[in-house]
C-alpha cells in the first residue's frame, strides 16, 4: 500500500531543470535580471513545488552554472552554454 505520492521534483536534477524550463520563459527586465519571484511563484502555485525542492533545484541550477544568483537573492541570469569548437 502506497501512502504517499511521488514528488516530481523531489530530485534536485529535475527541479534544476524544470527551473531553467521557468527561467527561459520569463522575460528579463534588464541585463537579463529574472526575478526570483517569477519562477518561484511558478515552480510553487503552478507545479506544485514545495519551497524545499525550490531551495534544492535552485542550488543545483546555480552549482551546474544554467543559473546565476545575485547575492541578495532577488533575481537570477540565465547563463549561455559555452560552445566548444
């Protein structure tokens, strides 16, 4: 018997993705500042995200380098892929 349901961004992988997914469709406001409201109130009223897989996916978007935070945590960049010739 299953008492709980799976969380799908339970995996801070999935909710780092899902986060850049957000943070793509969000248009910045200058020099490419995204609010962090903006994919936090996504990630957590649309999708259902808790605040903790928010914190996790966040993290590991920053540490992959997909995403930069400012330091008082207001916005966030999109970081470009780097191409390799």
């Amino acid at each position: 018997m299953k008492h709980a349901e799976e969380r799908p961004y339970a995996d801070p992988e999935a909710a780092a993705r899902k986060l850049v997914e957000l943070a793509a469709t969000v248009e910045g406001v200058q020099d490419g500042r995204i609010y962090i409201e903006r994919i936090n109130a996504s990630f957590m009223f649309n999708l259902k995200g808790s605040g903790s897989e928010f914190g996790a996916g966040l993290k590991h978007a920053i540490e992959r380098g997909w995403l930069w935070k400012h330091e008082s945590g207001t916005y966030v960049k999109l970081i470009p892929p780097v191409k390799i010739c």
